[in-house]
C-alpha cells in the first residue's frame, strides 16, 4: 500500500490538472459526509457546522533543507484521513482546507537530493549520501591492492569531490540515479559502449587497425590485455578509450629485485682472427633488492623514490678471447672447409630421394647452436628466411661457385658482408621444413646443385 502510494504521489507531482481535480473531487465528497453528521447528532438534532477557514495554516516558505522538506510535505497519509475518517471524529472543514492548501504547495515543493559533484560539477542525484560516498570508495578501492610485496600508503583522489544535500524541483527531477551505472561513467568518462567480439585468428594489429584505433589505445581500453598471453575466442573487446572523470593517486611501498649487469673485460689470442671473439669465462649478473615508494595516477607509474636497497649477489666479470691472428683473404679460393668445427652425423647424402626426390645437398646431424662455418671466402648475397630452407645462409665464392647454409636457428652476417674462410657465419637449428636439428649443405655451379663432396671430405 505504502509503494503505491508512493507512484500515486510522484504521478500527481507531474500533473498538476489531474492533481486538483482528485483532490478536489476528495474533499467535496469529505465535506458533504461531514455536513451529513455535523447537521445531524446520535440523538438526532441538528448541529451547527464548524466554519473556521480563517484559521488555516499554508506553507510557501523556500525549501533549504532535508527538515524543511519534511515540514512542508503532504503526507498520504493526510489526504487519506479526510475521506476515510468515522464521522464521530466530526472531521472539521478547517482542517480539508488546510489540506487542500497544502496540496498545491507540496506540488511544487522540490525533491531532497544527495548530489554528487567533480570540482563543482554536479555529476548525479542520489536518495542517499551513502550511496554517493560508496562509488567513490570503489573507485579507490580498485587501485589499491596489496599483496606480500606492496603495501599502500596513501590512495587519494585527485579532484575535488564533495556530496552534497540539494533541494532539486520536482520538474526538474527524472528520479535517483542508478549507482553502478553512474560508477561505470566517472572511469570512463562516457556513457557511449562499443564492444568487439574476437573470431578466430584476430590479432591485437589487425583489430585495432580495422576500427581505426592504435594499439596502445586498444590497450589502454582493456587492460587486461597486458597480462593476458593469448586473445579467446568470443572474449569481448572495449572499442572505447577511457578518460575518467576521476584521477586515482595512490603511494605504495614496494619490495622488488633488480638485475646488477657484470663487467665485460677482454684478452688477445692468436689463436683467433681478427674481429673474432669467443667466451673465456662466462659473466654472472648480480641481485639487488630494493624498497621503494612508487607514486601511482590510475594505475600509471609517475614517480619512484628508492627508500633502502641491499645487494643479494654480487655480479662476476664476463672475460672474451680477442682474436689477433690475420684473418685469410674474404675472398673465394675454389678450396672448401667442412661447414662446422664439431661432430656430426650426415642422414641424407645428395642425390634422389625414393619419397622426396632430388636432394640438392647433404643433411649433417648436429645440436642446435652448433657453430656454422663459412666453408671458403666470399661474399654473402642472402641471409634470412626462405620458405622450406627456414634461415638461410648463401655466400658468392666467384668462379660462379655458390655455397648454401639451411634451416639455422641464428643467422650471424647480412647480406653484403664479405667472409673469409672458416668464418661463422651462423648457428645450426631446425627452422624451415626440417625433421630434427642439422645443417643442410649445398654447393652449386651457376645455378645447378652439384655434390658437395666433389669439393670437400664430407
């Protein structure tokens, strides 16, 4: 009863016309019930009606606050009392009156709101003050999170925000405002919602380039994709940049480990060309542990002040072999070299294959990583990924001899390099259309693979 009374009154409010007329048409029914039993007592005799208009009392004063709101409100429970009153309360016409009176002062009455403002700018109305502060506090909350190696100091917000008690006209009033709905506003700052649903191979790239965004807004828009390894399929994308009303600024101690880099110290060695350097011993980075207190806006780092820090390990020096010796002409002498210093093991000689036909080289099994040697001088007129040879290696000799180095895991000369013998040019691996680790050799004249071991002992 109470919740319908409730809509009755707010659909009056909005239609004043329709609010005299039942109002009215209340009181006259009133008036005529309490006639009938002032005229006539229980002992039949007529009566005489009480008439004391005069007395009363209408309130039209301005509304500045919730105690003055409260005086100036008709309550239901009013306007119900005059219709439905026994006539033994003898219902005076002073009080319908009063009523009446009221009723279109209460119709014009505003409504008391909590207001939520952003350095003075009213944001939303709230029934209650609770309501407002707890938005705030949620805002805050989502940017203060601790765990065993960070403690926060201090979350404040940037802006200046203040609730306060507001007295909006009941036309101007479209009801309280939902309180997730308006949080969802401050962050982004934005009531507009575009999302994307990711298919099958979407990539970061490809759907920030088809909206026309960049890749640091999509991320930005959800930051889950920082942390996030793969998109899944049917998972939901913001379209829309965030540019939240609220700026969050928190201060948080944080215990963290950095990486001390070593010292790279060298010594000469003939037993290496010039240019050429190997590891002699292997340098270790160091630990340091550091406490800081790191200023956060949003989430963004701004500022970082080191508190204390304590060295866990210190680093050891890295030492290479520098080669000294005069390295051979870098250019081709019609002699090949093996095209690696270590063992290894041929699996496919060159020839036909009874399943894969011609086989333009020798496949030699070897670890990945092992070294790969230019097997004469020259110069090198490709070196990169090529189909089926995964990364490729080819070295110009002259002389129209070509050498050709396939399926390496890194590649260490560019084209237009010139080699010299026995130079490494490469890592072995298994990239391209490979079965396991080794290094396909191939050697051709002009353009025509021939077998490799017509020039050297394979």
């Amino acid at each position: 009863m109470k919740l319908t009374l409730k809509y009755i009154y707010k659909a009056l409010c909005k239609n004043k016309k329709l609010a005299y007329a039942t109002v009215a048409l209340g009181i006259t029914m009133s008036v005529g019930m309490v006639s009938v039993f002032n005229f006539v007592s229980a002992s039949g005799e007529v009566e005489k009606p009480v008439l004391e208009i005069e007395k009363a009392v209408a309130y039209n004063a301005p509304v500045k606050g919730e105690a003055e709101v409260s005086k100036q409100a008709v309550t239901t429970e009013e306007i119900k009392n005059v219709a439905s009153a026994p006539a033994k309360d003898a219902i005076s016409l002073q009080h319908a009156s009063a009523v009446a009176m009221n009723v279109n002062r209460d119709l014009d009455a505003p409504v008391l709101c909590h207001q939520l403002c952003i350095d003075g700018k009213a944001i939303a109305n709230f029934e209650s003050r609770e309501d407002a502060i707890n938005i705030l506090d949620n805002i805050k909350a989502s940017f203060a999170k601790e765990d065993e190696n960070t403690e926060v100091l201090s979350v404040n917000i940037v802006e200046n925000t203040k609730v306060l008690a507001k007295a909006v006209s009941v036309y101007d009033f479209d009801g309280y405002a939902d309180a997730e709905q308006v949080e969802e506003y401050i962050r982004l700052g934005t009531n507009e919602k575009r999302e994307y649903t990711v298919v099958s191979g979407d990539t970061i790239s490809e759907i920030a380039k088809r909206h026309s965004m960049k890749e640091d807004d999509l991320y930005a828009a959800n930051p889950e994709l920082h942390t996030q390894k793969y998109l899944q399929i049917d998972q939901k994308l913001n379209l829309i940049v965030p540019v939240p009303l609220l700026s969050v600024e928190t201060v948080e101690r944080i215990i963290y480990k950095e990486a001390i880099p070593y010292k790279v110290t060298e010594e000469p060695t003939s037993k290496l060309y010039k240019g050429e350097k190997s590891i002699k011993i292997r340098g270790v980075k160091g630990q340091i542990q550091r406490v800081a207190d790191v200023q956060f806006i949003n989430g963004i780092k701004v500022d970082k002040t080191i508190v204390s820090e304590n060295v866990v390990s210190e680093p050891k020096t890295q030492v290479l072999w520098v080669g000294t010796k005069q390295a051979p002409p870098r250019i081709g002498t019609g002699k090949f070299s093996k095209p690696t210093s270590r063992s290894y093991r041929v699996t496919s000689p060159f020839g036909v294959r009874r399943r894969t036909g011609m086989h333009k080289g020798i496949d030699m099994a070897m670890p990945t990583g092992s070294p790969v040697l230019a097997a004469d001088g020259g110069r090198v007129v490709f070196s990169g990924y090529k189909g089926t040879y995964g990364r490729l290696v080819v070295i110009n000799h002259g002389g129209r001899l070509k050498s050709y180095y396939a399926h390496c895991s890194k590649l260490l000369v560019k084209s237009g390099d010139k080699v010299f013998k026995g130079q490494k040019i490469a890592l072995s691996g298994n990239t391209g259309r490979s079965t396991g680790p080794h290094l396909h050799f191939e050697i051709r004249l002009g353009n025509t693979p021939v077998n490799p071991r017509k020039y050297v002992g394979i």
